[in-house]
C-alpha cells in the first residue's frame, strides 16, 4: 500500500501532462480512501474518531482503521439497534461489527449525496460519533437530532445521546474546513 500510494504520487508528477493509460483511472480510488482512525487512550476513558467530520465527493472510499481499543463503525439508521435515521433515504447502512485489533479496518463508498452521522457501537454514549458530508449537506442527518419525535411514526427510534449530541462537528463547520480533526 505505501509502495503503491508513493508510486502513484511520484507518477503523477512525472506524468502531468502525458495522455494516461486506461489502467491509470482503476488505481485512483483505493489510494485516494478517506481515512478516519478509531482512538482511545490507554484507558479508554476517552475513545474517539479522528477526523470527527468530513466533506468528500460522492464514490468515495472511507476506511476507518482501529489504532487502540475496540470499536465499531455503524451508521445510524434503524436497521442498527433502532438508531434514528441519520443517513440519506436512499443510501444502505453499514456496521462494521467488532473491530479488535489495531490495524483492523472497514471500508465503504458512499455514492448518494447527502449528511451521514456514525457511531461506535459500545462507545456512542462516551460520544464516539462522527459525521461524513457527501457533496450536499442534505437528508435526515441535516435535520436536528429530534426531528422524527412530532412525526407520526416516532416508531422505537433511539435518540441521540447527550454526550455524542455535544460532538458531532456542525454542517456549516464540516463545509467550510472539509477535515475537523478532534484530540478530546
Ligand atoms: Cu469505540
């Protein structure tokens, strides 16, 4: 993965300005995954994403990687332990089930635009969230965390809790830096 991320960097620069070959295209998004890394400290009486927000385009790769401890990455949505949703209507959700050791990683392409928020599993009321924007901040994630308790159909939709509410980094801050790095 080094060796093919450095060759990619240095063709690129010895290239510019050449017609690439065909082949050239396929290696792009593998080395271009966003990466956003599972932490905690040595006690794990803190446990975070880094980065906590995101913008990319739409087809991007992200891959969360565990550095310490133990950690999912799931998106909320309904399907996830009755989570509330809060991904776009037409995107699938994902969780990556337990990831145990450091180097352990998940990947998914995120291709319908939209705001996806995501937790870990056993850490979300420690508030291990994080926050992804594909292209527009639009979608059940842009709205606030309680917009589904006046509808009709609440159904048994968790709401967020107060530690992970206090996290998530803003739309506005998400758009404006595209990485919001966090060190709790
Ligand atoms: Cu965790």
């Amino acid at each position: 993965m080094t060796t093919r991320r450095r060759f990619v960097q240095a063709g690129g620069g010895l290239l510019a300005g050449l017609a690439l070959p065909p082949w050239w295209r396929a290696l792009a998004p593998s080395a271009d995954a966003v990466e956003i890394a599972m932490r905690s400290d040595q006690l794990g009486s803190k446990v975070w994403f880094d980065p906590v927000g995101v913008l990319v385009e739409p087809g991007t790769t992200i891959r969360w990687v565990v550095k310490e401890n133990v950690h999912t990455t799931t998106a909320y949505h309904p399907r996830n332990g009755h989570h509330s949703l809060r991904i776009p209507e037409g995107a699938e959700p994902w969780d990556s089930g337990f990831l145990v050791h450091p180097g352990d990683h998940f990947e998914v392409t995120l291709t319908v635009p939209g705001v996806y928020d995501f937790f870990c599993m056993p850490h979300e009321a420690a508030g291990m969230v994080g926050r992804i924007i594909v292209g527009n901040a639009i979608g059940p994630g842009a709205e606030s965390f309680d917009y589904f308790v006046s509808k009709p159909n609440p159904e048994d939709w968790l709401t967020v809790p107060a530690a992970a509410r206090r996290v998530f980094p803003t739309i506005a801050q998400v758009l404006n830096e595209h990485i919001v790095h966090r060190t709790p």
